[in-house]
DNA sequence: TGCTATTATATGATTAGTCCTATATAATAT
DNA sequence: ATATTATATAGGACTAATCATATAATAGCA
C-alpha cells in the first residue's frame, strides 16, 4: 500500500504528527499521491499495530496532545524493502478520455468544448505545479538534504513534462477538429 | 460515475448482454478505463433501477439465459448530459513517483533500478497499445460508423503520445543520474 | 480420460479512499 | 463583535472497485 510507505518515508527523516504529515503530503507529494486526513490517523494506527512506528504522546498547555510518530527499526527495514521493489502495473483511469471515446454521437462543436474543457483544467493544473518548488522550498530544505532535495524535485519535473505533452497533444488535436478531421455524423440517432 | 456511463455509452451502440459489455470494455476503453466483470453486473442492475436502461432475458437451449440490457429514453438523454458536462479534477496516483520521491537514502545503483523497472514496464505497456487496433479493429466497425471509430482512434493516439513522452522522460533521466547530476549521499542513516 | 476455455450471471468479502462530523482552545481577520 | 483559521485527533457512513468463488453446459485440446 502505497499511502503506507509514503508516511514511512516522512517518518524516515523525522518524527511526526499526523498532524504534521497531512501538511507534509499537501506540501509536496500531493500533486501525484493526495492523502486525505482521516485516512492518515487510520494507517498510522495500523502501522503502529505492524510495528512499523511507534507513538510518544506529548501533553500540550490549551492545545490538544500530540501523538509524536516515529520509525521502528522494522519500519525502516520495510520501507527499505518497499522502495527496491516492482509495483504492480500503474492503474490508469482517466474519465475524459471516455467522454472522447464516446463523443461522436456529439456536435463537432460540442466535441470541441469538450477539448476545451480539458485544456483548461490541464493549464491550471500546470499552472500549481509551477507555484510547487516556491511554496514548498522552505519546507524542502528543513527537513531534506541536498541529495533528497534533489529526487523532490524530478518528480515534480516528470509531472510538468508529462501535463505539456498531455497539453501539446489536445491542442493539435483540437487544431485537427477545427480543420473538420473527423468523418461527419451519417444519420441522426436519439 | 465513469463506468455507468461507459456503459450507457456501449448500450447507446446496441443492446448487449453483461458478458457482451464485458468483451467490448476489454477490446477497447480497457487501457484507460478497466472494468471489473462482477461491477459490470451491479452497475447494469443500478442502471435499471434508475430507468436508464431495460432488460430483455433471452431464453437459450443448454447455455444461461442472456439478459440484454438495451437504453431507455431516459438513458439516452443521461448519457447526453454526461457526454457534455465537466469532469471534476483528474486523480493522479502515481506510485512509482512515491518510490522515486523518498529514493535519497538508496544507493545510486538502486536508484537506477527503480528506474529501469518503470522503464521497463512503460515499454511493454507501449506495445500492447499497439497491437490494439489489429485486435479490434473488426470490432470497431463492426459496431461503430468512420465518425465514432475517429473518437476510439483519438483516444489510443493520446494515450501512445503521452506513454512516449513519459519514456522519453524516464530514459533520459537515466542518462542524468548516469552521469551523477544527483548529489552525493552525505552520511549513513539506517 | 481429464483439463482448460467459452458462454453467462451473480454474490460475499475485502480494500482504499472520500466526505462529513465532533471536540476544544487560541489567534487572527473582517 | 463575529467569523474564520490554525492546532490536533478521530469515528461513522459511504463509494468504487477488486478478488475469489459458485453454478452449469459445451467444446476443444493433450
């Protein structure tokens, strides 16, 4: 389970709260890896009963108590194991491919807001990940090396590459649209 | 949701059966939008409570019954308002970014490996996306007119692009990190 | 002769994840 | 003065999907 490994990943430079590790996910892996809060409070409770982590509670004046986490040996063990091994086939679902692949019963001019719609949604995706690297380097710095900072950064760099080709590729085909490409509809269903 | 509509989508063609849904989700929207035989039968079993579609069962000497599942008016018309309505945001998971994120603390050598192995994998993914128009292409125009058969062509072309530029990406960071562009590790934890 | 694949539908159990809500205090913003 | 945000944890309900299994006849293969 990948959302299990990240957290141990977190933990492997620093104890943390889960707290701390929701900001830590919005901070920098959630752009190809989202987790959402309550799912972490219930995997660090599994982790903990694997031996993975341990809790040290610590008492706070007017605020409530932090369960401060932390890596067992195990844990660094498993995630060790987990980072040198393959992962099952990358699962790709990607729904507006299925309005595409179903859309010549559409207008050409629906069709294409289709593809606008797209592009758009795309182009202010692109646009955050560009904001990443100046929200985050504070964060980056404090807790990672020169050498982790590093391998933060290519996966940010793969992301924006792959979201320009995805890009490229929509807006030549929607030059291929204008230009009336596609086979005009024969006779009307519906 | 995605696979109701997909479904609507193959229905609005013609009338099929569970099994029938099954093949052709394998023939074809597979690569982007993979479904699950046993969901295939709770979703039409959904989309006929809900009106959207009916069912005919068809008696068959030593064979199970076929239940074929057609579109209803209203069905048509819900497929439509999809067809033509905007997606909410994209989900990426991608795990083998979550390897490579926390991969500082492997050595240089596993480094590589994780990347060879994604590498590996995306190529074989690219050649089966290949040998996808041979497989179905009597399929396609068995069901679908040149219009409809574009819109199936465009979404196989997208996904071919966007598997190239991901390799594209990977292999050349292999030539980088062959070339010790990442910094050193700076002292042994673990 | 026995094994597997094809045709055809369907349920049970489980998983990974989302969304909503609860609780409680302090600080900041309008 | 009031509302929102930040700090901090956690449970309930739900959803989409997977995996395994059951049933039952026929056809083809080794």
């Amino acid at each position: 389970m990948t959302l299990e490994h990240a957290i141990l990943g977190f933990l492997y430079y620093i104890p943390l709260t889960g707290y701390d590790l929701k900001k830590a996910f919005d901070a920098s892996v959630q752009h190809f890896w989202p987790a959402d809060q309550s799912q972490i409070y219930r995997t660090l409770a599994r982790l903990t009963e694997q031996g993975w982590v341990e809790v040290q509670v610590v008492q706070q004046e007017n605020r409530p108590p932090r369960h401060v986490y932390s890596l067992t040996q195990a844990g660094r063990e498993e995630l060790r194991r987990w980072l040198t091994t393959e992962l099952p086939p990358e699962e790709i679902r990607v729904p507006w491919l299925v309005q595409v692949f179903f859309s010549g019963q559409l207008s050409d001019e629906e069709i294409l807001a289709t593809f606008e719609r797209v592009a758009n949604q795309l182009r202010a995706r692109l646009e955050r990940a560009h904001r990443i690297p100046e929200d985050s380097t504070a964060y980056i710095e404090a807790i990672g090396s020169p050498r982790e900072s590093f391998f933060w950064m290519l996966t940010l760099d793969y992301r924006i590459k792959v979201m320009e080709a995805e890009l490229a590729w929509i807006e030549e085909t929607i030059q291929r649209l204008q230009h009336k490409e596609q086979p005009p509809a024969e006779k009307q269903r519906s």
